[in-house]
C-alpha cells in the first residue's frame, strides 16, 4: 500500500512530531536560542514582572526620563495627594 505525500500531509506530520518531541523537552531546552523579545511575544505586561521585586523594578528605570513625560498639572496632583497622605 503506497499513499501519497502531499505538501499538506508532510507538514501536519511536521507539526506532530515536533510538538511531540517539543513536549518533552525541558523549558530551558525549549526557549535555548530564542532572544529576549521572542521569549517574552504574547505575554501581558503584568507576566513579565510577576516574580520581580517592585524595588529592583522600579531602581532600573531612568526617572528623569519618566518625569519629563510628564504635565506640570499630573506632577502638581501627585505632590498634592502625597502631601496629603503624609500628614
């Protein structure tokens, strides 16, 4: 019995296999060659920084940047409400 090997049947049997052997692999066996971007594609802002400390976080920003950003008005409301909050 022969059949055929179409371009459509080569590539399912692609996909089988590979996500058969893909699936045992280890994660780091996985993602090994993949640069930054291409391992983080897809996830939402708040998978990227599960796990991360707020103040490793938040001392690798570059705040002069953050602050030119931003109005006078949304830096006045902030000073505002911390005053507030610090009586």
């Amino acid at each position: 019995m022969s059949t055929e090997l179409t371009a459509e049947k080569v590539m399912e049997m692609g996909k089988f296999w590979g996500g058969s052997y893909l699936s045992r692999l280890a994660p780091e066996e996985r993602l090994a060659g993949l640069g930054t971007e291409e391992r983080l594609a897809g996830l939402a802002t708040e998978e990227r920084l599960a796990g991360l400390d707020t103040k490793d976080i938040v001392s690798k920003m570059d705040h002069q940047k953050i602050l030119a950003e931003l109005s006078i008005e949304e830096i006045e409301v902030y000073l505002q409400r911390y005053k507030g909050s610090s009586k």
